[in-house]
C-alpha cells in the first residue's frame, strides 16, 4: 500500500499508533506497567547506550504516553515531543531546559496565572530572572527588553484572559536575531488554530488539560520542538558538554547533540528534568487526553463558532462596556488573528459591563450555566472573575500592566447550545445590572 501524507483530521485519530504493533488494537491500549523487561544484558546495553530504542522505566517512557506524544508532535508538525504530568510542568520543564547554568526569560505580563507565580516565586531560586516587553503583538518591545544573557523569548499565543494574539513571525526574528529560541505556550489556541513551529516557534508547551483533551477530566502537559534551532553553537553548552550517562558502547561520553539533533530539545528534557524531577504522565491520564484528540477540530470548530455569536451579541448589548476577543469589531488582534489563525481566534474572550465593577460577581452569581471554574478550554462553558481569582496574585500595577480591568469577566466557550448560552447571559447581565444600579450605559 503506498504511503500518501496524511493530513490534521487524519492524524489526530491516527497518528503514533500502528495496530500491528498492538495485538492490531484498534485503540491506544493502555500499558499499565511501572517497567520493563531488558531482555538479555547485550539488548540493556543497547538501550543504555541508545544503539536500541525502547522502554525501560515508565518515569521517561512509555507505549501509551509515547502514542500520544507522537500524535501531538504530527498535529504540530514537530520534530520531537514529551509528554508530562501537568502543563506547569510543561513550562517549567521547558524554560528550565533553555536556562540551566543561569540567564533571563524575556516574556510580557499577559501570561497564565501559574506561570506568573511561578516567575515570580521559583525560578529566582534557581537562578532564573525574568524581564517583561510590553506587548506580545509589539516584537520591537522586545526587541528593546532583551538583555545579553537572555536565553529565551517566552509568549503564549493567544493571551489570558483578554485573547491578544502574538506576532510569532516577528517574535522569532528577534529572538534568532540574537541566536535564542522562541518558546511559545499554545494552549488556548491549539494545533488545531495555530502550529506555531510553522511561524517560527522553536518550542511549544502546553496544558493538555485544556483544549487538548477537551473534556475537562485530566492534568496533562507537552513539551514539542521543532528541530530547527542551532543548539551547537556554543550557547547553550547543556547540549554540547559530554555527559558520563550518555556514553557510548566503548565508553565515550557523548554530548545530548552527539545523540540526536532531530530533538535534542525534549531528549534533554526527558533525560534531565523528567527523569530527575519527575512529573510523569500515567498512561490512564495519557489514553483520556488520546480520546479527547479524537474530536479536536470538531470540538473547537464549533466553540469558536458559538465565541464569535457570544462576542457578536455581547458587543450590541447596552450594559457591556467592553469586550476583546479578535473577533470583536475594533479588536487590535484583527491582523494579527487573520494572518496566524484563519480558523478562528479560540474559545476565550473577555468583557466588562458599564457601572459598578462588582457588577462582574453579581453577573457570576446570577448565571446559571456556565461553571464557575478556572479552567479553559472544556466541553462545558466556563466563567471567572479574573481579577479576583485567576489574576488575583498580580498587584493592581501588574493587573494594569496585564490589561486586567477589576470588572473582567473570562468565558471560555463551551459545546452547549449556543441559544443557552446566550438566554443565560443575557438574564445573568439584566440580574447584575438589577442588583447594581444606579450606572447608565456609556
Ligand atoms: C492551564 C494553563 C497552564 C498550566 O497547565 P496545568 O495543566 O493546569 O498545569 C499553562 N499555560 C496556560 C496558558 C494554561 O491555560
């Protein structure tokens, strides 16, 4: 049978497993194993010295999270690909990997939560600072904000909660400018809206407990690279320095690169930070995220439909003082979303109503379908105070910074019927305005 290229929809059912290999199963089955046979002491030398691949220990690998890495890695185009516990250990892990032995991050304000906390509270402590550029639609910004040991320009693609879209292609010109990858946290978006490696990225994380899977039932995360950066050049010696684990079968020590410079990025990645701090994925948590890829497109083809008729209908509404998704008319991402998402701008917008800023937990309280929940992304419309709860460790200055208004209400668009959805805010809107008057619309 010839071997045609398969394309999104026919690798997000297929891609990473072969039937054959599986007993010819025709779903991913589930290796519930914590590790593995070597066989004969010639074979563990083999996969020792990496003369053989295969599975030893399920803290770095495994059948069923390797089916699923595999899969993502088609979806995003991706040289390479691991799989891990939770996306904060996807960020973690990823910007650890770029800035061992020291040097600065160059992100901006707009980032998830976690990850700001995480900025602000861990990677200090491990010798790791973080400079802030303006805007993630501005690369001259950054441009301006790089310092001489940046080791890497971080941006998510589609920002929290206000959905600015990056200007990747300019974001990665400045940072190959000046030898650094470009690290992108694609979660809103997905590979289904936007394969950021195909606009410059270098590495791309995320929170598979997101869109990814879709269903709102697991914590998982991916690290992905695209193969292309030069991490020989001097740099970056955690790729190049001979390390002793990584000797060959006559003893030399060899050096990540010296191993593979398809994706010596997530090999590291595994061998260092999987291995020694160990966020692995369960192959049960790994089969639910498989089953949610199944109906990627599906799913968000149709939340992006139902966000451009909640941002259509809230923009007419007389109480809504404001709403940004790219969709919006006069949204700043227009451009931006037409040329890097020309599917649509994901399921997460953001509005505030006229009046009273606690108008926004009023409006929370009176809803009655959406859940109220930090999470993104599920088949189950979402809404969040974001200045109270997912934001609410930044100060007033760094929520002014981030564009995090005290009135911002997040929704993170679902797959109900979008007439409910709408029913609902409409009388979640009209209950807040009554329980808070006194503010004529603007
Ligand atoms: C949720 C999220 C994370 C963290 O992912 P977890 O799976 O919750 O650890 C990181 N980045 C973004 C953009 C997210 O939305």
């Amino acid at each position: 049978m010839p071997e045609l290229p398969q394309r999104f929809d026919t690798l997000k059912v297929r891609a990473g497993h072969r039937p054959s290999e599986h007993h010819y199963a025709v779903q991913v089955p589930i290796y519930q194993t914590a590790s593995y046979e070597l066989g004969d002491p010639a074979r563990a030398e083999r996969l020792l010295c990496f003369d053989e691949v295969g599975f030893t220990y399920s803290r770095v690998g495994n059948p069923t999270v390797a089916a699923l890495e595999e899969r993502v890695a088609a979806l995003d185009g991706a040289s390479g690909a691991v799989a891990l516990a939770s996306g904060m250990a996807a960020v973690s892990y990823a910007l650890l990997n770029v800035t061992d032995g020291g040097g600065r991050i160059l992100s901006t304000r707009n980032l998830y939560g976690g990850t700001t906390d995480a900025f602000k509270k861990i990677f200090p402590r491990f010798g790791v600072e973080v400079d802030y550029a303006a805007e993630v639609d501005d690369p001259a910004s950054f441009e301006r904000a790089l310092r001489p040991d940046t080791r890497a320009i971080f941006v998510e693609s589609i920002t929290n909660p206000n959905a600015v879209v990056a200007d990747l292609a300019g974001l990665a010109d400045v940072a190959h400018a000046h030898g650094i990858p470009l690290i992108v946290d694609n979660t809103f978006a997905t590979p289904y809206l936007l394969r950021p490696i195909e606009h410059g990225a270098d590495v791309v994380v995320y929170s598979a407990t997101k869109g990814l899977s879709g269903n709102g039932s697991t914590i998982a995360g991916l690290v992905l690279e695209s193969g292309l950066f030069d991490w020989g050049d001097g740099s970056f010696p955690q790729f190049t320095d001979p390390i002793h684990t990584l000797r060959d079968r006559f003893g030399a020590e060899r050096g990540i690169l010296d191993i593979t410079g398809e994706f010596p990025f997530t090999l590291r990645l595994r061998l260092t930070y999987l291995a020694y701090l160990g966020a692995a994925l369960g192959p049960q948590d790994a089969y639910l995220v498989l089953l949610g890829l199944e109906t990627l497109s599906e799913r968000v083809a149709k939340q992006v439909a139902t966000a451009e008729r909640v941002v259509a209908h809230l923009q007419a509404h007389p109480d809504v003082a404001w709403v940004f998704h790219p969709s919006a008319a006069g949204s700043r991402s227009a451009d931006l979303a037409a040329r890097y998402l020309p599917r649509g701008a994901g399921p997460v917008l953001s509005f505030g109503l006229h009046g009273d800023p606690a108008r926004a937990e009023a409006l929370i309280a009176a809803t009655g379908l959406f859940s109220y929940q930090a999470n993104v992304g599920d088949a189950r419309s979402l809404i969040i105070n974001s200045a109270r709860t997912t934001h609410g460790e930044l100060d007033a200055a760094e929520q002014a910074a981030a564009g995090i208004r005290p009135e911002t209400i997040r929704l993170s668009i679902g797959l109900e019927d979008p007439d409910d959805l709408i029913d609902d805010l409409d009388q979640a809107i009209a209950a807040a305005v009554s329980a808070l008057p006194g503010t004529t619309a603007g």
